[in-house]
C-alpha cells in the first residue's frame, strides 16, 4: 500500500479512513494523486520529473506540484475533498459566528488552521485547511466537546477569516460615548445655543472630546458606506443619521451639550465662519482614513433648535472608470457608445435627485477625454474634481449661472460640453444651439423617464425641429439596492402579488426570488451597495418624426418601445431574474408606466 504524506498525518490509498472517530469511505479505485490528475491533467514527462523529487527530497508529491505550479492550491483542496468524500467549501463571502469561534480559545483556531463554520444539535462543522491533521482534529473535538464534521477549505481563507475573527475590534461612536459620560469634558458647550463669545467656541471646539467624536462619526460613515452624514439638532437632543444605499438609518447621537462645539469643530474644518449661525453656509474638506482620501462637502442650514448639518461624502474610488462598467444591457451599452462617437449632439440623462446621473455622465466625460479633446464643464456644485477636465463651480451670487458659464465657455473652443442641470429655458436654448453648432452636449434633466424629456424641453420652448435635429439620446435611470450577497434568502412570490403589480407571472416564470434577511456583512439592513437601471432611448429617424409629428411623452415612449428600447421597469426586472436584488425592492424604485 502506498502512502502518500499530506500535511502531518499519513493519506492511505484506498480503503477506510477514520476521521477523529467519524468514517469517511476514500475512494478505492483513486489514490489522491489520481483525484488531483483528474481535475488538473498533468503531463507524463512534468509528472515523472516530479516524483523523481519527491522521493529525493521527502517532499510530499502533492505540495510540490503545487510549489511547482502545476496545479493550484484550488486544485488540492477539491482533489482531496473527493479523496476523502467530504465536502469542499470556499469561504470568501462567509462571516463567522462570534459564539462558535468563543468555543475554543480565538489563537488556537488560528495554530490549528481551522475555522468553525456551523452547530447543529451536538454536532460542529469546522472548515479545516488540513483535514489529515489527527492532531488538530482530536483537540478540536475534546475542547469543544462536540462531534466534529471537517469540510476543506483553502488555508489562505481560512487565515484570512481568522484574522479578521480574532483582532480586537475597533472602538465605535457608540463606545466613545460611553468613556466619556463620567469624564468631566462633556460640560462643554452648557452655555446653550446663542449664548458664548468666539473665544469660548474656538476652545470647545479644540477640546479633545469634540475632535474624538467628530472624528468617530466620520469613520462610522466611511466604514458603514454612507453617501451622507446628517446631524441634526431637536429641542432637547441631537439626532445623528447616515444614508446607506439611499436610505437614512440612525446612528448613536452625540450630547445635546456638545452640539455647538460638534458643529464649531465642523466649520473649523470647512474654513467656515464660526460665528455665523444666521445663513447657510457651504464648505468641504478632505479626510483620510480607512486607508483611503475621500471629499465631504458640507452644508450648514439654521433652524430653530440649531444649525443643521448635512455632510456629502464623495469618494472618487467608488467613480465609474467607463460606459462598460455600468453593467447596461448590451443592447443599451450599445446604442449609448453610439451615440457618444458622434461628432456633436445632445446626451441627457433623466431621474430624481440621488439617482447616479451625475455619474453616469462622469463615466461618459472619461470614455471622451483624451488628448485631443477639449472638455469643459458647468456644474453645480462639482463633486468630484476629474484630470484632464476643465470644470466650472456655478456662483448664482455672482451672476455666474448656467446660461452665463455655457455662453463664456463656447467662446473656449470646446469640444465636449457637460452642462451640469438644464434648468431654464435660457440654457436649455444655449444647450440646443452648441449642440447643433458642431459641440458634444452633455447634461441632465428633471423628469420621470426618458420619452418626458424630450417633451420637457419642448415645454421649456425649444423648437421640435431643432430638438429633432439636435439630440442624440436621452436616458432614465434609478439606483436600486443590491441584496447581500452573504444572507439573502431564497424565497416564493405570490402570483397575485405579480398581477397586482402589473407584472405578467409568464415572465417571471422559473424566476428564483430571493430577499433580504440581515447580518454583520450588511450591517443588518439585508442590502449592500447599490446598481443601477437604465432605459435609454436612442433618436433615430423614426423617433426624429414622432418628435415633429407629435411632441407628447406617451407617442413617443411607445414608437421606442415598439422599436426595442427596454423601460426602467424592465430593465429592474432582468436585475431580479439575475438574483441581484429583490422584487420589492425593483417596485419601489421603477413604475409601470
């Protein structure tokens, strides 16, 4: 009988194999290097150098194929698996379980490479990088004091997991709060809300406290993904609010008398003026943590109880790089990379506040930005700063408005135009007239879909015949929620539930539902980040006279349709069908009509 050395402990071929006192069946037929050719084929020159080594260097044949390239870490771990008929798992979504990893002390696990992945009854799964290790198997059971059931998983995971297990976990808002409630500091800002000279808030808001929980409600909301930080002051507390994929959720509130030093400390940051609590006001300012720079731009609103705080956070990172990455339909993707390889013509992108336009325009600006080509922005307020692109910050105070920015800019020589909002008629006609005049028009539109925009620059005053000749695409789009990945649960959805929706139950035939359940990953909520759904009609000839022949919304929504283009709601239910995100959350931002 061969032995085959795995690990520290002896693999035989063939036969029984007793596993801490559970029996597992090996495959008779196979030794452990024939599961591994049968997964991996290896050459029979490649293999025979091999074996050579091993028997003169005592290196186990299935640890030097691997240093040696010729199968993977991967292929092991799935050739051992069937070897020894146990079940081979990958751990890279998995979050352990804190009251199973407490079973045994957290550096053990780590020394035994192994990893407790469920309990059931008296029974322990543990995901285990080496499952001939006797040794390990036998200390895991007896400290547990349960029957074991050992899955394969690779050791580069499960150290992985383990790391992230067992380091001590990082103090929160919730917990600074709580070291200083019986600190004396939390005195600061008794004076009350109009009371206290300059001198008195220029200290408090210096003072150590303030600085640690300023800087702990930054951390919570860059760790968390928040979009944005809302802090807001009531008659006897102050409510702290992030925004996670669009919706707000509440966090611990820092002390009412702390208030005036939080949003002292705030403005010190923005370079505002601290002493102005009458107007609003706008800054931002840089941050780095999490191992990342991020902007926030920020806005002070007073209201009744105090000023109001709302804190952007914009993170270029989480930019686009192209059309592609936008993961459209291919059909969509299509006729967008279509129209962006014109030589002029108007793009407008549609949807509500909050819903991606803006970047889905700045992934446009970076599929045109080269060298030769001249980019010139107006926007309001910029977000985010691109290279290579000459971006302007609109100034209303000043006189410096769209209409007043685009007109300045044609005389630049551009040859692409973002507009950042079409928001009157005076830059709606300026828009049009460049777009026709040989310049690449960019901008976005208030309205519900694509088709109402069209009929939404008519209204503005624009001539259907210069729409018609100018525009090249318009595009709707709403940002939904991603399921999580790691606890959504599969799940049936009534029939009736379809139709009373407006949603034909054949389409969704064979259809696997799924919803949201919550867990550490997701921070509860049961979602995690966000995409996006698009409908994008095209101007082509046959829309070009609808567009003369009749301007309203509805002709023209249904002459693209009949031609192919695919409605939000369609296009949120092939998000569904594809397990992304769950129904209810596709009839929450989409509509039927």
């Amino acid at each position: 009988m061969r032995i085959y050395k795995v690990g520290t402990q002896n693999a035989y071929e063939g036969g029984v194999y007793d596993l801490n006192g559970l029996t597992y069946m090996t495959n008779h037929s196979k030794s452990l290097i024939d599961c591994l050719k049968q997964i991996r084929p290896i050459e029979a020159d490649i293999y025979a150098e091999a074996e050579l080594e091993s028997e003169q260097t005592n290196i186990p044949l299935e640890q030097l194929l691997v240093k040696q390239g010729v199968v993977s870490d991967i292929d092991l771990v799935l050739a051992t698996a069937d070897y020894l008929d146990i079940r081979p798992v990958s751990l890279i979504e998995f979050v352990p379980n804190p009251a199973l990893i407490e079973l045994m002390e957290k550096e053990r696990w780590t020394e035994l490479k192994a990893i407790p992945i469920a309990k059931l009854g008296g029974s322990l799964t543990v995901a285990m990088a080496d499952p001939f290790d006797l040794s390990s198997r036998d200390t895991i059971a007896s400290s547990t004091q349960l029957e074991l059931l050992p899955v394969i998983a690779l050791e580069s995971e499960v150290l992985h997991i383990l790391e992230s297990a067992t380091k001590e976990p990082e103090r929160g808002l919730e917990d600074i709060l709580k070291d200083m409630a019986d600190e004396s500091d939390v005195e600061l800002g008794k004076e009350g809300i109009e009371d206290g000279n300059l001198d008195d808030m220029m200290e408090d808001a210096e003072e150590a406290p303030v600085i640690r929980i300023v800087n702990s409600i930054l951390i919570e909301a860059l760790r968390k993904g928040a979009s944005d930080i809302h802090i807001e002051p009531m008659e006897k507390s102050v409510r702290l609010r992030n925004r996670i994929d669009g919706v707000l959720y509440e966090s611990p509130s820092p002390p009412k008398n702390l208030q005036n030093a939080i949003i002292s400390r705030l403005k010190i940051m923005s370079q505002l003026d601290i002493a102005e609590r009458r107007i609003p006001q706008d800054g931002r300012f840089k941050i780095k943590a999490l191992g990342k720079e991020v902007d926030v731009r920020m806005s002070m609103l007073p209201t009744v109880h105090g000023e109001k705080v709302v804190m952007r956070i914009l993170d270029k990172s989480a930019l686009v790089p192209n059309l592609k990455a936008l993961n459209l339909d291919q059909l969509s993707l299509d006729n967008f990379e279509y129209a962006l390889a014109q030589p002029y013509g108007m793009i407008l992108v549609t949807g509500p506040t909050g819903s991606g336009k803006t970047t889905t325009l700045y992934s446009a600006l970076q599929e045109l930005n080269e060298v030769g080509t001249n980019i010139i922005t107006t926007e309001n307020p910029v977000e985010y700063q691109l290279e290579g692109i000459n971006q302007v910050q609109i100034n209303p105070a000043v006189g410096l408005t769209f209409g007043a920015a685009l007109r300045s800019i044609l005389r630049q020589d551009p040859d692409v135009v973002m507009v950042g909002e079409i928001r009157d008629a005076e830059t709606a006609t300026i828009a049009v007239e460049a777009a026709l005049t040989g310049h690449m028009v960019l901008s976005t539109l208030h309205t519900n879909d694509a088709a109402g925009a069209i009929a939404r620059l008519i209204d503005m005053g624009i001539e259907p015949f210069m729409l018609s000749s100018s525009l090249l695409l318009t595009q709707a789009q709403r940002l939904f929620r991603k399921l999580c990945p790691v606890c959504k649960k599969e799940t049936d959805f009534p029939k009736e539930v379809l139709e009373k929706n407006r949603i034909d139950p054949a389409h969704m035939e064979g259809v696997q539902f799924y919803q949201k359940t919550g867990c550490p990953k997701c921070n509860s909520i049961g979602y995690k980040g966000r995409g996006g759904v698009m409908e994008i009609l095209l101007v082509d000839e046959v829309i070009r006279r609808t567009v003369l022949d009749n301007s309203e919304a509805d002709a023209i929504k249904r002459i693209a349709v009949e031609n192919g283009m695919r409605t939000l709601r369609e296009a949120g239910l092939d998000r569904v069908r594809e397990g992304l995100t769950s129904i209810e959350e596709i009839m929450r931002v989409t509509s039927e009509h």
